[in-house]
C-alpha cells in the first residue's frame, strides 16, 4: 500500500481547543464536526482520482464506526461522480492475533456486496490506525471471500505507533500521539451527539 500524504493544514487555522477536565482523565478534542466531513471529502476526492473513477470499487468498512465512515464515503462518492459504489461490512473477529489473550469477542457480521469482491478494487475502511494488526487481520479476512484486484486502507486517523509493515492509502488526519494516549472517534450514527475525535490521555490536576 502506497505511504498516506500528511494532512495539509491552513495557515490561518486556530490554536489546538482547549483541554478539557472529564472528571478524572485530560479530553482534548482534535476534530471537530466539520473538519471530520472535511477529511471524509477530501479522502473520497483522492479515491477517485487515485483509481480514475467509481468503476470496480467496492468500500468494506471494519465494525465499529469502520462501517459508518464506509457509508459515508460511498455517499460522497456518489455525489461527486454519479455512480453508486458498493459498500459492506468485514469483520476481523477470529482473524485478530490476540484471541487468546481476550478470548470473549463480540463477532460481527460480514456483509458483502452482492457482486463480491473477485477483480474489484477493495477499499478497507477503519476509524483509527494504530498497530496495524486489525488491518492484517482484515486482509486475512478478506482472503476468504475472494481475489480483489487490489486492496487499498482508507482511515479516519493515522496516529502513528505502527507494530506491522502497514500504511494507509488515505488518511483523513495524521495525529501524533503518545502510546499513553487514547484516540476517541464518536459519530452521531454510533454514538449519539456530535461527531469529534479527540485525544484522552493523563490525569487533570
């Protein structure tokens, strides 16, 4: 997979938002509402150019929000070339490495296109990339349902910290974290209330 292109930001833009005391840990929120479309938008544009239309591709999402962010894509999409693009679900469950560590997972559905995923041009849909062993374990998953043309990973959030040889194709934002720190994608279809990611991470003084 070809290395993800740092996100540009504005001279003009504002200083990061405030810290925020939650009760006991440090909330720094990082994208707010409209930067998250932003990023959705700007993630779909590169799609389309980097595979020089909508033909053949077919958009998988990785539950949780994987799937959300899928719909979303495959909306721009559409709006931007005319042309509905397939969208399903991939679930990793029993493809993860670390089963036997945490052995009681829910398993979600995988749901394909009807016209699979044979000589398509796949992309992988995930909120935050981390490690990259929940990617691995998606191609793992993937190989069992077909041959795709070519796999691409589009995220959310690439915050770095990388454990396996994995890079995005499109990245909505490069956010440089500590491992101490936890990355939060809420969207309002998961989890109510208005989409942000933010940062938690240390203990409010």
């Amino acid at each position: 997979m070809s290395p993800a292109r740092p996100a540009q930001s504005s001279p003009s833009a504002p200083e990061d938002p405030p810290v925020v005391n939650d009760g006991v840990e440090v909330v720094r929120a990082v994208l707010e509402p409209a930067e998250i479309s932003r990023a959705l938008s700007r993630i779909a544009h590169e799609v389309l150019e980097r595979n020089k239309g909508a033909e053949h591709l077919v958009l998988l999402g990785i539950p949780t929000r994987g799937v959300t962010l899928a719909h979303r894509l495959a909306a721009r999409l559409a709006s931007i070339e005319g042309t509905e693009v397939p969208v399903g679900t991939l679930d990793v469950t029993m493809h993860r490495d670390d089963l036997r560590r945490q052995a009681f997972r829910t398993i979600a559905r995988t749901d394909l296109p009807e016209g699979g995923i044979d000589d398509q041009i796949v992309v992988l849909v995930d909120d935050v990339l981390y490690s990259g062993r929940t990617i691995r374990a998606a191609l793992d998953a993937l190989s069992e349902f077909g041959r795709p043309r070519a796999v691409r990973l589009a995220v959310l959030v690439d915050r770095g910290h990388r454990e396996l040889p994995i890079r995005a194709d499109h990245v909505g934002k490069n956010l440089p974290t500590s491992t101490l720190e936890r990355v939060r994608v809420r969207l309002s279809e998961v989890d109510g209330g208005e989409d942000v990611v933010s940062i938690t991470g240390g203990v409010a003084k």
